[in-house]
C-alpha cells in the first residue's frame, strides 16, 4: 500500500473548517492543508497574537487561503460558548488542541487542567456547533487523541485527581476522555439519524510544544517527526472518501484499534453524561430533548 499524503486530499472548496490549536505544532500543518486544498478555515487560538502569526504564515504559504482567527481558550467554557457563537457555519471541526503533562491545577471553571481543556472543552465546543455540522451533509468531527490513552483510567469519584496527582496520569485519563468521546458521537449520531462522521486520531510522537524532552530538547526534536506528518492522520480523518464513523487512525494514517477501556460503550455513556452535566451542553439533537 502506498503511504498516503495531502496531496491526495479532494478539493475543499465550499467547506468549512475549524481546527483548534491551529497556531502551533500538529494544528498548524492541519489548517494549512485544509486552506491549501480549497476550505475556509477558522484558526482557533486561545492566544490573539500567536493566533495572527499562524494565519500570517498560512497566507504566505497559501496566497488564496481563506483563512480567519478565532480565539478559543478550551480551559474556560464562556470562551468556548462565545467563540461557538461567533461561528456561522462548520463541515469540518478538527478537535486538535491540547496541554500534556502540566502541573496540577485547574480550569476557569474549576476542573482539572488536561481532563478540562483537552476533554471537557472539546465536548462542549463539538455540542455548540453541532446544530452548525448537522445541517452540512458529510460533515465530520475529528478528534485528536494519543496512544497514551491506553494507560488512562478515570475515577468518576475523583475527577479532580484529589487521591494524587500525576502529570503522565492526568495527560493518558485525558486523552483516553478523548477517544471515548470521539466514539460514542458517533454512536449517538448513527442513533439519532444525524449526518455525521467523528474520527479518532493519533498523530504519532511529534516534535511539537507540548513534548517535553528536557535539557536534551533539541537533540531529541531531531529524532522525532516534523509536525506535517504528525497531521497527516488527522488530514487524512478530515478528508479521505474511504473513512467511516467510528474509525481510529495513526501515523501515515494506519487504522489502529482502540485501547480496551476506550471500546467500553458503557464507560463512554457514563462519561458523556458526566461531561454534559459539568460543562452543561447537552447535545440537544442527538437527544431528542
Ligand atoms: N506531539 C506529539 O507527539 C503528540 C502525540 C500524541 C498526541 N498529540 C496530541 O496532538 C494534539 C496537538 O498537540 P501538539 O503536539 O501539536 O502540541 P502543541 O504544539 O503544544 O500544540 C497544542 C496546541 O493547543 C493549544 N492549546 C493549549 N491549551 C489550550 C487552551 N486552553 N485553549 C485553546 N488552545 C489551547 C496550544 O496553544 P498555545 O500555543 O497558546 O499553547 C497549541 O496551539 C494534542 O491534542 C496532543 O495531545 C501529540
């Protein structure tokens, strides 16, 4: 098989798209194709100025990108409602953003820094556009998850890690929030009868911010891969004609099998009701109510 790459994405034009954490790392090349290939593109960025130089750099590397900055803090849900309120319309929502392995502390909202930006922001930005992608046909929700996740576990009791607090712990129960999200959409989509495909990524170990290396940093950067590729499996989620609702995806876009607590469909029900409860997004549509 040959390795797929975005120069076989199909044009984009008339779609569009919003990738969180687009300023930085895997985001970055992720907008950059969407635009390249044709899509407008909302650069959601929690930080205006890095957000205006990763629109700048888009231009300069796609001169007929239609490309926009949009800010969105995930750790702070009146910024996620009022940047989903400044959206007008969505095919694509790339779930890309995320913190790892940060000291422990909370969001303006009071919960844990990685299980509250990476998981909880998300879900409450995908139900606030989601009235936006139903109406699109083919629209799909990408979700940017780690193979970390296998080591998670979440301990409904203890949501704000008060039993004690591990950096890698907190970064794999969040990541694993993640691809039970991403798959239980779906399942709540395909219920409801809503045209949506939510796809799980995981980008593959990626010289970005947000891998922490220590004082060997730039020597160890050399040795992992450049954010481009880390952007193909969510390109490739985003995109590909061949993907279906549900999927998982890797480096050079392999389809990888869930960890087993991530296929419990009872975990990710619970989670969902617990997520809906605490960031108060409902997902009217695929509810009923
Ligand atoms: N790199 C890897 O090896 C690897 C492996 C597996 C999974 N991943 C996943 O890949 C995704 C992208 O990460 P990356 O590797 O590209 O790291 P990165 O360069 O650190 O990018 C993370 C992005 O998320 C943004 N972000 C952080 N907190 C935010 C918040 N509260 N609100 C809005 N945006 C926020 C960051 O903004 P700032 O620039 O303002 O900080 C940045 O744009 C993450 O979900 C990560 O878990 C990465």
């Amino acid at each position: 098989m040959t390795t797929w790459t975005p120069d076989s994405m199909p044009g984009l034009s008339g779609r569009s798209a919003v990738v969180t954490g687009a300023n930085s790392g895997i985001g970055l090349p992720t907008a950059l194709e969407l635009a390249r290939h044709g899509a407008h593109v909302v650069v959601a960025a929690r930080d205006p100025a890095k957000g205006a130089e990763a629109v700048r750099r888009i231009r300069r590397a796609a001169p007929d990108a239609r490309v926009e900055l949009g800010q969105l803090d995930l750790a702070d849900l009146a910024s996620v409602r009022s940047f989903a309120a400044g959206v007008r319309e969505v095919d694509l929502l790339v779930n890309n953003a995320g913190v790892g392995l940060t000291p422990k502390g909370l969001t303006k909202d009071g919960f844990e820094t990685q299980f509250g930006t990476n998981h909880l922001g998300h879900f409450a930005l995908t139900g606030l556009l989601l009235p936006l992608l139903a109406a699109r046909p083919g629209a799909r929700v990408v979700t940017v998850t780690s193979d970390a996740h296998a080591a998670g576990r979440i301990d409904f009791d203890d949501l704000g890690l008060e039993r004690g607090y591990g950096r890698m712990a907190a970064y794999a129960r969040s990541k694993l929030a993640n691809l039970l999200f991403a798959l239980e959409l779906q399942r709540r989509a395909d219920r409801a009868g809503v045209d949506l495909k939510s796809v799980a990524t995981h980008p593959g170990t990626t010289a970005t911010n947000i891998v922490k290396v220590g004082p060997l940093q730039p020597l160890v950067r050399l040795l992992l891969k450049a954010p481009a590729a880390g952007a193909v499996p969510s390109l490739y989620a985003a995109t590909s004609p061949d993907v279906r609702g549900g999927e998982y995806f890797g480096p050079k876009a392999r389809l990888l099998r869930p960890a087993r607590a991530a296929q419990s469909e009872e975990l990710a029900a619970r989670l969902w009701e617990v997520s809906a409860e605490l960031t108060g997004v409902r997902f009217e549509q695929l509810t009923g109510r």
